[in-house]
C-alpha cells in the first residue's frame, strides 16, 4: 500500500457520523481523459458493502466496497464509493 493510500485509508476510518468532509473523485472518461469532481456534506455513517461490479467472476466471489453515505448542504442523501481515486478533506 502506497503512502496515498494509507493516507486515505487513516482519514476514512477516523470518520465519525457528524463530520464535515470534501470528498474529490477522479472519474476517468473515455482512455484518455480524467475529470474531477467533489462532493461536500456531513457523514452519516461508512459501510463495506457487497456487490457484483465486476466482469466474469465467479457466482461465488465476494467483492466488497468501503462506501460514505453523506448529508448534502440542501439535505440530499448521496453515497460516495471510495476507492485509490477519492481523496478526503475534514473540513
């Protein structure tokens, strides 16, 4: 695990349902682009969820994301998944 990486991993456990966080995701388009967006809002709790995203593996493989559920300014509800293309900021 790189140092980005263990950065990341140290922030997303150290969040706590109240905190305030910026969460930047790179979003690749196409084979040559790469956009970034941010999503700001107060956690609401973190989940390892389970899920079926990838391509020919077996029925019996289980694949599993770290994910954020946050409370938006407005009060929308979105889910972040995390991965090594998301960086988050405690504001």
């Amino acid at each position: 695990m790189n140092t980005a990486e263990q950065e990341l991993r140290e922030v997303y456990d150290s969040l706590k349902p109240g905190d305030r966080v910026e969460v930047i995701h790179g979003v690749t388009v196409g084979s040559s682009a790469t956009w970034s967006t941010a999503t700001v809002g107060k956690v609401l709790r973190r989940e390892r969820r389970r899920h079926g995203l990838h391509f020919r593996r077996n029925a019996d493989d289980k694949v599993y994301s770290d994910v954020l559920i946050l409370a938006r300014d407005d009060g929308e509800l979105t889910t972040v998944t995390v991965d090594e293309f998301t960086r988050i900021k405690k504001l």
